[in-house]
C-alpha cells in the first residue's frame, strides 16, 4: 500500500463514482477498479459495498477514507514544507497579527534584518491560524500570533504574556478616572472585537476573558480588523479590549487605560514548523530575547 493507492481511493469515495474518479485523477477506468481491488486485497477488508448505486462505502472503507484522506494531507504538507526548508536562496517570509506591529516586531525585524543583510525577509499580515495554515504550506517560515492552539506539524512557543488594556473615546467618563479601569464597569458597553473572521481569532481571547471573570458584554459587535475596531472607537461607536502595545496606535479621539486585572494578557506566540531548526529562526529568537533582556521584559529562553 503506498500514497498511489491512498489517493485513488479518496478519489472514489469522494466522487462516489468510478468513471468521475478516474476524470479527476487523469487515469482510465479499469486501471482505477484494479487498484481498489488490489488495495481490498492487501487489507483483507472489503471497502465498498459491491453493486451500490450510488457508491457507498463500508464501515471500514469509512475508516480508511477519514485516515487516508488526513495521511495525504500530512504527505501534502510536509512537501511543502521540505521544500521551503530546503531552499537554496535564503528567503525568509514571516506571518504576523495587526497587533504585533505596534508592538516590538518592527524593532525586532529592523535588528535582525541589520544582522543578516544577505536574507530576504518578506513580511504577511496573517491571523493567527492563517499562519499556521501557511507554515504547513510552505508559504512563510515563522509566525508571531496571539492564539494558543495544537497542530502536531507546527512547533510554538509562547515569547510573553502582554497585559490587555481598555481602548476608550475620548471624553469617555472613565478615561480621566486615576484607577484602572475594571472589566465590570464596561460591561454595559457595546464591546467592539476584533476579527470577525476567520474564527477562533482575538475576538474569542477577548469574550474569554469577561467570561472567566463570570461577565457577559450586553452588546457585542464584530468588526473586520483591528484599525476598524479603533476608528469606531474614536467615533464613540463602543470600546475595545486590545493589548498593550496598542497605545503605539496614536489618535487624538482615543483614550488607552490599563485593566485592575493583572492576569487579563494576551500571549504573543512564535510558530515555526515542526522539526525546522534552521539558523534564521534560532538568530530571530535571539535577536528577540536580546531586544527584551534590555527592556526588562518578563520571559523565558528557548533554544532550539
């Protein structure tokens, strides 16, 4: 049994049909019906049930279609990425969240880029499960977002946890209040979350964060991306839960004030593909651990 006869398989099932099968995968029909006879064989099973019109699959061919067609998904993705790894000319693409660029990336890129001026570095503006998509498909080779998430092909490490804050407009009553503000006194505001799509994103990190604390946000409403949530903000439309490092976003007609809740945070993540332990990303994170060592700022080392 070999990738081959995994692939003509999904192929039936999921055309239901030998003939479609056999269009899709640019092979005659009698070759197609050999393989799925061969392929019963060696497993000792039947697949199909015979006769059935249309195509239905047995309990097993069930099984084997949901693990063969997940084994040529893994097949896929680590071609894609051996591939990426296995470059001959340096490029370096990374996956980053709107938020991280307020934030310590560009002091970040502007070090590392000055260190290795023979590496191309392209930059993509990826939510966080966008990156992991695109790691597995090659297309970018380390991501800094703000989700937590299991991908058995994709390594993470969490760099810190950055403290959230409340985005207010100005004159808002509380922007002037010397306290920090408490997620309770927001609660009756309409919560501006950010993105909407795809999900899980941010905007879930954020409902979390009330819910944890046994809050529900009366009005919530689901915007696009991070600048919409703050112009609307500015516009007096609602307020937002954003990190930190948000206050680099300077605007006359928003007021940044910091939680009373020390363990409101929000991580930033390094992703990377599994198994890649290429130079770029272990001279990235020591870029990122000497940019922090100088701050002050909390964190742990990794070394890969």
């Amino acid at each position: 049994m070999d990738l081959r006869h995994l692939r003509y398989f999904v192929a039936v099932a999921d055309e239901k049909n030998f003939t479609r099968a056999a269009e899709r995968l640019n092979i005659a029909q009698p070759p197609l019906s050999r393989q799925i006879q061969q392929l019963e064989e060696e497993l000792g099973v039947v697949l199909i049930e015979k006769g059935s019109r249309p195509l239905r699959l047995t309990d097993a061919g069930k099984f084997f279609h949901a693990h063969a067609a997940e084994l040529l998904a893994k097949a896929a993705d680590l071609k894609a990425m051996t591939q990426r790894v296995g470059k001959i000319d340096r490029k370096f693409a990374i996956g980053f969240v709107a938020s991280t660029l307020y934030g310590l990336l560009p002091e970040i890129v502007r070090r590392f880029r000055n260190r290795y001026q023979s590496l191309e570095i392209s930059f993509h503006e990826l939510t966080t499960m966008e990156q992991l998509q695109a790691l597995k498909e090659g297309k970018i080779d380390v991501g800094f977002g703000r989700l937590k998430s299991e991908d058995p092909a994709i390594w993470r490490i969490v760099l810190r946890e950055e403290a959230l804050m409340v985005a207010l407009p100005a004159g808002h009553r509380l922007g002037t209040a010397e306290a920090p503000v408490k997620l309770s006194q927001i609660v009756h505001e309409p919560l501006l979350v950010y993105p909407k799509s795809p999900r899980p994103s941010f905007a879930d990190q954020v409902l979390a964060t009330f819910k944890e604390r046994n809050l529900v946000p009366q009005t919530v409403l689901e915007v696009r991306e991070l600048q919409i949530a703050i112009g609307l903000v500015g516009a007096g439309q609602g307020v937002a839960v954003v990190p930190q490092s948000l206050q680099g976003m300077i605007r006359t007609d928003v007021v940044y004030r910091p939680l009373d809740d020390l363990s409101a945070v929000s991580p930033i993540i390094f992703s990377a593909r599994h198994m890649d332990r290429s130079p770029e990303l272990a001279n990235m994170l020591e870029v990122i651990y000497e940019i922090y060592d100088e701050l002050g700022i909390a964190h742990v080392k990794h070394v890969l």
